[in-house]
C-alpha cells in the first residue's frame, strides 16, 4: 500500500455550519481532533454558511459522526475511505510499484 | 518535448527534476534551466525561462506552482503548460507570438521539501518542512510568510497551524529566494501567475484587504475574458474576483506580495474541483484541466501584449 496504509479508514466530510451556535461547537470539536482541514484552510475562516471539508482519521470518524448526528449538524461523506482512493489518483503508479 | 514522459500522470519531485534537465539539453532554443537558491533541506530551486532566446529586451510572465505541497494539480499544470508551448510554438500564431514577445519564468514545484514529503510520508502535507526551534511542529504556509500584511488576518503565529505565517517575513529560504528573484526583475516581469488547488476560482488582490486596486479595470477584463475561455473548453465554471472577497481574507500572500511589488498583473489559481475529490483529483482529469487551464493563461498572457 501506499503512505504504508496510513488513511485506511479516513474520511473527508463536507458540512456547512447552519448558525453562530453551531459554527463555535464545531471549532470546539474540530480542535479537540485536530482533524485536518481541506477547506478552508484554517478554523479561523469557518463561519455560517462556509463549506467546510475535512479529512477525518478512522478513529476520530467514530467520535465526531455520532456527534454530528446527534447535535442534528448535515453532513456529506464526500470520500468514505481515504485509502482507496489515494490508490486510485496515482493507480498506474503503485501498479507499477506492486510490479 | 521529452519523449516518453507522460503528462497525465503525478509526477514525484525526481522525476519533475529530470524532465526539466532532459528540456534544458534538449530545447536549449526555447528553454534554459537555473536555480534561484536551495531550499530548507537543500535542495535545488530550479526556474525554467521558456521564450525565443532575443537580444532584445523582453518582458516576462512569472508562473509558480506547487507553493502548497498536497496541491499536486498545480506542478502537473506547470509541466503541461511548457510542453504545450514547445509542442505548438511552431504550429500555433498565438504561442509563437507569446514565446517571441516574452519570457516566461516557470518553476514547476515552489515549496520541493514539502512535496516531497508529500509523496513519502503525508499525502496531505501543505507546508515547508522548515523546524521550528521552540515546537515539534515542522514548517510554515509558504503563502503567508511574505512581506505584505505579513501575520495579520488570516494567518497565524503558531508554528503547529497550517497557516502558520514563521518567524518573521520571508523566514522560509523558498519565499526568500523567488522574493529575491521578483524584486530583482519588477521592471521587467508584468504577470504573476500562482497555481493552487482547488476551489475552481480565478484570484487576484487584495488578499488581505476588502479594498480595490488601482487598476481594477484591467484585471478584472482579463479575469473576466480568461474565465470565459477556460469555460469554453469542457464548460467548467470558475468563480473569479478579488481574493479577500472570493474566498477569505489572508495575509503574507505571494499574489498581494508581487502586486504591491509592481507588477501589475497577478493572479492566484485555484484549479480543480470543487471537492469531489479535493487535492486527490484522477489523473484521468489532468487532461481536461489542464487544457482548459491553458486557454485561460493563454487569454491573460493576450491581454498583456495589447495595451489595457
């Protein structure tokens, strides 16, 4: 595997913060994570209505979904496993790497 | 241009830096290699000048890629883009009237420690790999470590932050070196070009203010004209306007730098998508990215040799 398999299991989520409320308790969380921002690129720009991606690592999906759900948060999983799809962006390469 | 290389595909720094030495033996009418310095772990900085080698006095357009290391679409445009001006300098009026009337500096991968890092150890790495003597935290944003507004909105002063804007100004030998560079050329060099990813937007200043610049004008019909060409290739729709207000206010950027440094026209590319795949875009898509990226520099690069 590439990277060693490290993104096994990791996310990239979408959301979009629908109030002031809402947009501190993400900050909250997503510091406490230390999950990794795609867009924007720092937790400083998020505010309502900023689209938001982030890169979730496999055991931090397991605390931050059940949260995002139960504090009634949307969100779209726009890549399920990060791994997968690493392989795919470069798959002539690590084909050839496998050769 | 060099046979056998394959531009739909990813590309490690080695590879790039090869590719660019193969040019250099190959194509010395139309292309000469140097290094501007070495980056934090040393490694070469290394400038393509692509145009009709003239003694005349020409002007020149700047084109960086890869300030940000995970945003791998960048390097893939910047190769792209010399391949295609080699490719049809001869059979294109436009590209034979660009490359006769300017330079073009390139430098195919701007922040080389962090993408090479980003190939060995962390996909998503998006800064230098400078240490910092206080925090285990390595590197700085590489586009908020110039000296303009430097470490105001936008950016912060810690080291572990993705944003974090270094020590002090220009701290990063990369930023220091093109920095250096520019200044050296601001009376001959007319167009900055940066290459980022992704968001689809089309940028220029201010960065770090919601305030309009002196030429407003001009910019903004060659945004406008270079937006509509690239749309015109696969109909790909790019966002375009002023940094601060079309995607967020930052400081320290190398687009504000150039600018307030005089050059007139400088722009900040964020290419695609719009997060579907994010910085992990197919390089089934390096194609179409590419070409329509092509139309839209081609457009500015026009609008630079006609008067505005």
């Amino acid at each position: 595997y590439l990277y060693n398999n490290r993104y096994a299991g990791d996310k990239v989520i979408r959301l979009v913060p629908g109030s002031d409320k809402e947009t501190q308790a993400l900050k909250s969380v997503f510091h406490q994570l230390k999950v990794d921002l795609w867009q924007p690129s720092s937790l400083s720009y998020i505010s309502e209505g900023t689209v938001t991606d982030l890169r979730v690592p496999r055991n931090s999906s397991r605390v931050l979904l059940p949260y995002l759900q139960q504090a009634n948060i949307q969100y779209t999983i726009l890549i399920s496993d990060l791994q997968q799809v690493i392989e795919k962006q470069t798959g002539l390469r690590s084909s050839r790497n496998r050769r | 241009s060099v046979p056998g290389y394959n531009y739909e595909v990813y590309h490690s720094l080695k590879e790039i830096q090869n590719w660019m030495y193969q040019l250099n033996k190959t194509h010395s009418d139309l292309i000469h290699m140097f290094s501007i310095g070495k980056s934090y772990e040393g490694r070469p900085l290394f400038v393509l000048k692509l145009g009709k080698r003239s003694r005349r006095y020409k002007r020149a357009v700047w084109i960086d890629c890869g300030i940000h290391a995970r945003e791998w679409i960048g390097p893939a445009f910047c190769q792209w883009f010399v391949k295609e001006a080699i490719k049809t300098y001869q059979s294109d009026p436009a590209m034979r009237r660009m490359l006769n009337q300017l330079y073009f500096y390139i430098m195919p991968v701007f922040n080389v420690d962090g993408y090479h890092f980003s190939w060995t150890d962390d996909r998503f790495w998006r800064k230098t790999r400078s240490k910092n003597s206080k925090f285990r935290c390595h590197g700085v944003d590489a586009n908020r470590n110039w000296k303009v507004k430097w470490c105001d909105e936008g950016a912060s002063f810690h080291p572990c932050d993705d944003t974090y804007c270094g020590p002090f100004p220009e701290s990063e030998p990369e930023v220091k070196a093109v920095a250096h560079f520019l200044r050296k050329r601001r009376k001959q060099i007319k167009a900055y070009l940066s290459f980022h990813a992704y968001a689809q937007m089309l940028l220029y200043p201010y960065s770090y203010k919601y305030a309009t610049i002196p030429n407003f004008t001009c910019v903004e019909s060659a945004a406008y004209k270079a937006v509509n060409a690239l749309q015109s290739a696969y109909g790909i729709r790019y966002r375009y306007g002023p940094a601060s207000s079309t995607l967020y206010v930052s400081s320290g950027s190398s687009m504000d730098w150039a600018y307030k440094n005089g050059i007139p026209y400088a722009f900040a590319f964020e290419l695609r998508d719009t997060g579907h795949f994010g910085f992990l875009l197919p390089e089934a898509l390096i194609k179409p990215t590419c070409t329509e990226t092509m139309l839209a520099v081609k457009n500015i690069t026009m609008h630079l040799l006609k008067k505005c």
